[in-house]
C-alpha cells in the first residue's frame, strides 16, 4: 500500500494551524507537500517485504567460509513513538549455511525495514529473523548504534548519546562467539 500524500498534506496544515502558524504563509505553502514527500520516503518499507532482498541465495557447495560481516551500513529511521528520525550503523554477521546472498542484498534488508515506524529494539530483530529465514544460516549477529532524536533534541537532550542494541541466532548467539565478532566490529579497517 502506497502511502496517501494527500492525506499526510492535509494533516501536516493541521498541525502548522495548531501550533499557531498559518500554513499559508511564504515559507510554509509547501510544507505540507515537502513533508508528505519525505514520508513516502521514510516509510516506503511498509510496502516492501525484507525476504524478497533474499531470495535467489548463491550456493556455495562445500567451502562456505567462516564469517560473512558487513560493517558500518547507514541507516535511517523513524522512531515510533515521537515520529522523529534516529540515524545510526548497522553491522551484520552470519556464518553461511548452504549458501550466500550478495552483500548489497544484506544492506537492502536494513533499509527496507528501517523505512518504517521503529523502535531500535524491534528494527534489530526484525533484520536478524529475516536473515535467519531468508538465508537459514548457521548463526546471525545483528549489531546496531543509533542517534535517536528524541534523546538529542527534546527531553533529556543528550546530544553525543548513542543506543547499542543486538540479536543474535544460533550458533552466534554464544557469548564467545558474539565477542570475537563484536572485536571484528571494533577493529580497524
């Protein structure tokens, strides 16, 4: 389903008329329209499923390699509960099964279910559950550090802060295993 920028015009006026401003006025006119726009590109995963970035996997045979780890994805958000935007870094790892996927793929997952309403916890393991079922690997890690908007510019507004989350599945899931990758992570490129 499309997101109906029509509808989201008409709310953002509403809104300007509700904190006092005239959405008439020169420099708001097009605000309505810019917003809607920005919308239907900051929820376009809503219309997307993440598996379809994983379908047709490469098999590999025998030599599968130990680690697959794509670091430092960019992405972008909006978090739920404030509909402001967090802007963090996604770092994936697996330890293929049977096969691989091109590692855009792996960034077209983050992307695609990040462009939805979030919440950082849910986004992290939503993207581990999709590559634990798109790829059926031995293992994932999903590590994620993000910049929330509603910590840096309202409430406590801690602007340096930063929230780390993480899932794991299978055989990543062990202690050992996820600090030896979380090392990798860390480490210079």
């Amino acid at each position: 389903m499309a997101v109906d920028q029509p509808r989201i015009e008409a709310a953002v006026a509403e809104i300007l008329a509700a904190i006092g401003e005239d959405p008439a006025r020169p420099g708001l006119g097009s605000t309505p329209q810019r917003v809607a726009a920005a919308y239907a590109e900051f929820f376009a995963g809503l219309a997307q499923d993440p598996l379809d970035h994983l379908r047709d996997p490469v098999p590999v045979g025998d030599r599968t390699g130990e680690l697959v780890l794509l670091r430092d994805i960019e992405f972008r958000s909006v978090c739920e509960h404030h509909l402001l935007p967090f802007l963090g870094t996604a770092h994936l790892a697996y330890l293929p099964g049977d096969h691989v996927v091109g590692l855009g793929k792996l960034a077209a997952v983050v992307e695609t279910l990040a462009a939805r309403p979030q919440l950082q916890e849910r986004l992290t393991e939503e993207i581990a559950d999709a590559l634990q079922t798109g790829l059926a690997p031995r293992g994932v890690l999903v590590v994620l550090d993000a910049s929330h908007g509603c910590v840096t510019t309202r409430g406590p507004r801690q602007v340096h802060s930063s929230t780390v989350t993480m899932a794991s599945r299978g055989e990543l899931a062990l202690p050992v295993a996820r600090s030896e990758i979380i090392a990798l992570i860390g480490g210079s490129k």
